[in-house]
C-alpha cells in the first residue's frame, strides 16, 4: 500500500514554505520521526519528519519549490511490498506475433516493454505543454504541372522530417487516411500533434510513439531557442545568473521567505506605528568591572558572560513597573491589552536574516539563568535549529548594534508590541561626575515606541528606570 507523507501544520498563520533541501532518495528506507525535507517558512527554517516509516517510492517535493500545507511531499511504500508488473507484447510494434488468445482489436493497449500512456503525456507535457510555442510553417513550395510525373516521396526520418510544432490536429478528415493505431492516435490528440503532418518511420510508413515524440520535441528545441535569445536581450534574469542593465553587470536573488517577512513586517510597522525615539546613555562602568570579575567562572560552565544578560534583566524589572510598554494595542475592538508576563525577543543577526527568538519570563529568571538561556537561543539560531515556538510570544524587543558597532539608531518596533530597545556599543567617555571630568564606560540606548498608546513620559520614566537598574547592578542581583 502506498502511503502519503504530507506537509503538516507547522504553526498558526504559516500557509506554505519553500523546500530547501529534499534530505532522502528514493529507495531510501526510513523510519517514523526521520527528516525528510529542510522548509523555510516565513518565521523560520524547520526540518520536517517522515509520520510513518517505510521505502521511499517517489519524491513528489523539489528542492526551491513553494508547498502548502497539507501538500504530498513524498510517498512510501511499505518495506517488505514488492511491486509486481506484468510485462506484454507492444501491439503498436510492427511485425509483432500476437499473443495466444489475444484480441486484434485491442491495438490502443499501452503495454509495459514501453512507458504508459501516461508517463508519456507526463513527458511531453513537462517538454512542449507547458512551454507553448507558435506553430512552424514549412517553406512554401511551387503547385507541381498536373501533367508532370509526380516526384517520388521519400520517408524521412525524425532527424530530418520538416519541423511541426505540436497543434490540434485537422478536422478535416485527412487524419483517417494515416497509417497510425488507435493508441498513437489518442496519443496525438491529447499531446495536440496534427498526424497528417507527420511521415512515419515504421514498417509501411505507420506513425509510431516516437515520431509523435520527436516532433514535439524538436519544436520544444525550438522554441527554447527563441525563448534564450530573448532572453539574451533582456536584464531579467534567474535568481543568481549573470546579467546588465543599462549601468553595468548585475545579478539576481530570490528573495527568502524569511527575508520577505522582514520586509512585510517592517512596512506594516512603518505605515501603522507612529513611532518615536528617545535616546540616552547608561554608565555602565560597575555593571563592566562585575562582569569582567565572574566571566571567568561563567566561562567554567560553558557560559560567555556579556553584557546582554543584565541589559535584559533590567529590562524585565522596569516592564513589570511600566505595563503600558509591555502591551499592545488593538484598535479594532477599541483596547489595549496589557501582558502580565514578561516575555523579551532578542534580535539575533544570521546567514538568513534578523531572527527575534523569545526568552520567556524574563523577569523571573537570575542573571546566570538569562545568560544560560541566552547562550541556548543564539546557537539554535546560528544553526537553524530553532521551532517556531521559539519565534511566538514576546511583549518586547532588545537589539544589541553593540557587538557590530554604532551608537544610537531608530529601530523600527516590531508590530504587535508597541516598543523596542537598541543597545549601542559601550566606550569609554569624558563626563562629568562630582563636578569632575572623569572617564566613564557609557552604553547608548535608544528606545522607539508607538505613540499611539505610549506617550512621552511614559518612554522617558522607563527608560530611566533601565538605566537606574543598569547603573547599579546589585540591584539585579538581589532581584527577586
């Protein structure tokens, strides 16, 4: 029995990805729970598991393809099935015995020692239906004098009959008198290849299987051709191949599913969040000495200790104090609705684009449980082996420009929650502390927020109380 391995649900709002890699062949035995395909889907790149086991009879997904969900992407047959095909005489070849028994009648019998009828549509189709192109006309001859013999008519072979791109066939009634059995004829007709227009190669000048082929596929020849030198004389191309505009060499990429969700997202926050910034600096010059005296022991369990555990920290304590920035507003049903749980998404750069995973409960985590956790989410992003549950869930974002480098940018809010922190890189700076000029490690922060719902003194009181948290760190120690 044939089964079906199907594209399961992999996440609310995900209709369908794009096949990154197919991960079996067929033949290949497998089991239930073993990769099969690599998909990328708006939010993520996932690897699919085969829901039952068995020998991979035929691969229905394709690398660079689109699926839905629900879609075939391979099916199975079970281990010890052994597929058994009777094999018969073709009555379309010519000069064949017929079998004992067997009815003459029966010529439109597609038989195993050739593909079936409908492989062979399968075949042509992919070839010529699904690449149309404009019938060729032969070269126009002179009407021959009536009274002169007529010259003989030499049977030419498919290498070198005239060229005729696959059409209906004439209803005139000239296709009765080709020598062609029922099964070419219906062939003919369904692949739209005129047999009056054809001269056969088989025994008596009959029309076999591959001179329909040859036809159609000569024209297809063709018509790539024409398509190639078309596209000769354009700057669009494939993703990836080599072209010009009129500036110069170009080339072209697909755009990723994730990367267009980026993009979607990205304009959707733009065009419906009036958004404001506010910039300011935390001296972070304790919370630096603390950290640079306990990586070492963090380093022995495996923990790089930065910078970002603190920083989310005391973003987690200053959101339990400010639920107007840890919510989001829903203007369709006239309401805002405030999260009482603490959920950060940290912006992490990657091979396939920014990546927002969701340390969850932020608040109630230790700096040493945050840094664990942290540590977790950039390696599963580095090697995409991140679930989508990981992607869902956060009321706020951090994005660290500090490991690249710059100070204050205005980052663009990530839609549905209402704002988001980017952290700067931290340099040491002259200020001015007791009426002393002294050098400082200073962090640059820049807070945007939806104005909508935050007003301005709302942003300036939170972002005072992170940096209240970020410059005296025993206070995030001795959090609750």
């Amino acid at each position: 029995m044939e089964i079906e391995i199907k594209l399961p649900e992999l996440g609310d709002g995900i209709e369908s990805g794009d096949i990154l890699d197919v991960l079996v062949s067929v033949g290949d035995c497998i089991n239930a729970g073993d990769d099969i395909v690599e998909i990328e889907t708006d939010k993520a790149s996932v690897a699919v598991p085969s829901s039952h086991g068995g020998v991979v009879a035929n691969i229905l997904a394709t690398a660079g393809s689109t699926v839905a969900i629900g879609s075939v992407l391979l099916t199975l047959t079970a281990e010890e099935e052994v597929p058994v095909t009777a094999v018969t005489d073709s009555p379309d070849e010519a000069g064949s015995d017929e079998s004992p028994g067997s009815d003459p009648s029966e010529e439109a019998t597609i038989t195993n020692d050739e593909p079936s009828q409908e492989e062979l549509l399968e075949e042509t189709r992919e070839e010529a239906i699904e690449q149309p192109v404009e019938p060729i006309e032969a070269a126009p001859q002179a009407t021959p004098d009536a009274s002169a013999p007529s010259p003989p008519v030499a049977t030419s072979s498919p290498e070198t009959k005239p060229l005729v791109a696959p059409q209906r066939p004439s209803t005139t009634g000239s296709a009765g008198n080709v020598a062609a059995g029922p099964a070419i004829r219906r062939f003919a007709r369904e692949v739209g290849v005129d047999l009056t227009t054809i001269t056969g190669t088989g025994e008596g000048d009959r029309i076999t299987r591959d001179d329909v082929l040859s036809v159609v596929r000569q024209a297809n020849q063709m018509a790539y051709a024409m398509e190639d030198d078309e596209n000769k004389s354009t700057a669009s191309k494939a993703p990836g191949e080599p072209g010009n505009d009129e500036y110069g060499p170009v080339h072209v990429q697909k755009l990723s599913k994730i990367r267009k969700t980026i993009a979607n997202q990205m304009h959707l926050s733009w065009t419906t969040a009036p958004r404001v910034t506010n910039f300011d600096d935390a001296d972070v010059s304790s919370l630096e000495k603390i950290r640079r005296n306990s990586k070492q022991d963090y380093l022995e369990n495996g923990i790089k200790l930065t910078s970002m555990p603190f920083i989310i920290k005391a973003v987690a304590m200053a959101l339990r104090d400010h639920p107007v920035v840890n919510a989001s507003l829903d203007l369709d049903n006239d309401r805002v609705i405030y999260k009482d749980y603490v959920n950060i998404g940290i912006a992490i750069d990657s091979d396939r684009g920014l990546v927002v995973p969701v340390l969850r409960n932020a608040d109630r985590k230790s700096i040493a449980d945050i840094a664990h956790e942290l540590g977790r989410l950039a390696t599963d992003v580095h090697e995409s082996s991140f679930g989508m549950e990981d992607l869902r869930g956060g009321s706020f974002t951090i994005s660290n420009l500090g490991a690249i480098g710059g100070s204050y940018a205005t980052p663009i809010i990530n839609v549905p929650e209402v704002a988001i922190l980017l952290i700067g890189r931290t340099r040491k700076m002259p200020v001015v502390k007791d009426d002393e000029v002294v050098i400082r490690e200073m962090m640059p922060l820049s807070l945007s927020y939806d104005h909508r719902i935050v007003d301005g003194a709302d942003a300036a009181r939170f972002l005072n109380d992170v940096i209240s948290y970020l410059e005296a760190p025993s206070r995030l120690l001795l959090a609750p």
